[in-house]
C-alpha cells in the first residue's frame, strides 16, 4: 500500500540555471572603483540640505567679495532718517546715524566672513601640522605636542581674545583677530589630525610603501595626510560659522575689528539701545549673522555625512 502511494507523489526537480557560477562571480571591471571623494560629490548632490546650504554659501561669499554689486554704497548718512522705518526705497529703514541698515548689512558681510575665512585656514594649517607631527612620528614628538594642546585646550579662546585684545586694543584688525584665534584655536584640528593619523598609520598602503624605502616624511605628504583630509575638513567647515561669530561677539564688545570696517558685530552693537525703540535696527544684521553661521553649520552636517562611513544613510 505504501509503495502506491509513493508511486502518486509527484516528483518536481529545478531546472538548471544556465547561468555558471564563473559569471555571478565575475567582477565588473570595466569601469574603474569610485574614488572617497568621488562618491561623496555624487552623495552631496542628493542630498537637499547642501544644496539648499551650498546656495546660501555661494551667495553670501558673493555679497563678500563683491557687495558693490548689491548696494550702491553706504556713505550717505543723515540724522534726519535716524531709526526710521522701511521704506521702499530702503527695505531695511535706517539705524540710529540715520544711515541704510541694507548697505551697512551687505558691507558688513565681507571683514565678518574674511575673519571666519581666514581664522579657518590659519588653523587647519596650524592644527594639521600638528596634529600630523604628533600622530606620525609618535614618542616624544607625540607627548610634547599633545601636552602643549592641552595646555592651550584649557584655556577658553573667547577669554583669551578678550584679555590679549583689551591689552593691544590700539592695535586690533583682521590679522590681530585671525591671529588671536589661530593661536588658541589649533588644538582641536589637532586632535581630530592626530586621530586620523593615527587610524592610518598601520594601514596596509603604508606598509607597502614602508617596503619601497619611500622616506616617512614622503609617506606623511602623499599618503597620509589626502586619506586623512577628510575629517579635517568637515572640522575646519563648522568651525567657520563659529569663527563669525567670536568675530561678531568681539566686535559687539568694541574689541574686535576697527569701527570703520562696520561689521555685522559691530552693526549689532549699534543696535542694542535701539531694541525697544526700533527694534528692526537690531533684527537685520542679527538675521543675516544667524543665516551665515547657519549656512556653514549646515554645510559641514552635509560634507560629515558625506565623507565620515559611520553616519552614511542607505
């Protein structure tokens, strides 16, 4: 009985796949791998956030270089439209010196970002050199130079401009202020190097290239330092919206740039005994402040998530 009913079980057998495991395992040749910066701009591009950041960067550092093309000048100034209200012709009103509130935003635009530009570069070149010295080379070079970043991390960096500013305040400008925050600035580009560094130090390129007799220092400025880049500069792009504002609350303190270069830190501090009175003389170069910081914030979150693996979204 049993073997009848075996006999009445049907039996399905797969067909075949005609396709050899030899081409399901054939790698794709024919077009060389991405690139970590290649598949990052490809990344960056859809992702709304940079775009939507990139443009106000874009704009911004347009309006710095050039706000000539934006404003016809700020010079006339009469006390007779002192905190007066916008009008057509000035969107923006005028502020206490009855001077456009618009033309004093756009040309305030360039020495608050030429602050942040410069600070910027003068501490990734700083920190990375560093940093780099420090994670490469190791023993004593290593301890001496991360002893002396902690002795500087201790030390708040708004504190120190204010002390050393108020000391030299005949003296303060652009390269005062860039300086100031480059000296107290660089450990934290250090550190974020010095880690870098540090990842790629054993890697196996590095080893290869130990095997070729390529000196360390050839090692450092051609293999470690572009595979490292990218940690550094998502650092160096957030922190320049940080370095605005220092600049802006320097300037609101009457330590910072001169009074004729008029920046948003300065407009801002112009503007607070008009608060209760006219209180737009206080809220435009406070938004255009707020939207620059922004902006830059904004653009670093883009780029870290672009580059760093850890945060990459599928």
């Amino acid at each position: 009985m049993s073997e009848s009913r075996n006999s009445q079980i049907e039996h399905f057998v797969a067909e075949l796949d005609e396709t050899g495991l030899a081409d399901v395992d054939e790698l794709d040749t024919s077009t060389p791998p991405a690139s970590l910066w290649k598949e990052a701009w490809s990344k960056l591009w859809r992702q709304p956030i940079f775009i939507v950041s990139g443009v106000l960067v874009l704009l911004i550092v347009t309006i710095a270089a050039f706000p000539s093309w934006f404003s016809s000048g700020r010079i006339n100034c009469e006390l007779s439209n002192s905190e007066a209200r916008p009008t057509s012709g000035h969107i923006m009103g005028f502020d206490k010196q009855g001077c456009d509130i618009y033309a004093d935003v756009i040309f305030g635009a360039r020495p608050s970002v030429l602050v942040g530009v410069l600070s910027m570069l003068s501490v990734l070149v700083l920190g990375g050199v560093i940093g780099s010295i420090a994670g490469w080379y190791g023993r004593w070079a290593d301890a001496v130079l991360s002893r002396l970043g902690d002795i500087f991390f201790a030390i708040p960096i708004i504190l120190a401009a204010i002390v050393f500013l108020s000391a030299f305040k005949d003296r303060t400008g652009v390269i005062s202020v860039v300086a100031i925050i480059a000296i107290f600035g660089w450990p934290q580009m250090a550190r974020i190097t010095r880690g870098a560094v540090l990842s790629l130090k054993n890697a196996d390129f590095v080893t290869a290239s130990r095997a070729l007799g390529v000196s360390r220092f050839t090692i450092l400025r051609r293999h470690i330092l572009p595979n490292a880049a990218a940690p550094m500069i998502v650092t160096a792009t957030v922190a320049l919206g940080t370095y605005i504002v220092l600049e802006a609350t320097l300037s609101f303190l009457g330590l910072g740039l001169p009074l004729s270069m008029r920046s948003w830190g300065y407009q801002i501090s112009m503007a607070r005994d008009s608060l209760k009175t006219a209180p737009h003389v206080l809220l435009f170069p406070s938004i255009a402040l707020a939207i620059t910081v922004l902006a830059f914030i904004m653009l670093g979150d883009a780029v870290r998530d672009a580059l760093d693996p850890k945060v990459k979204r599928g």
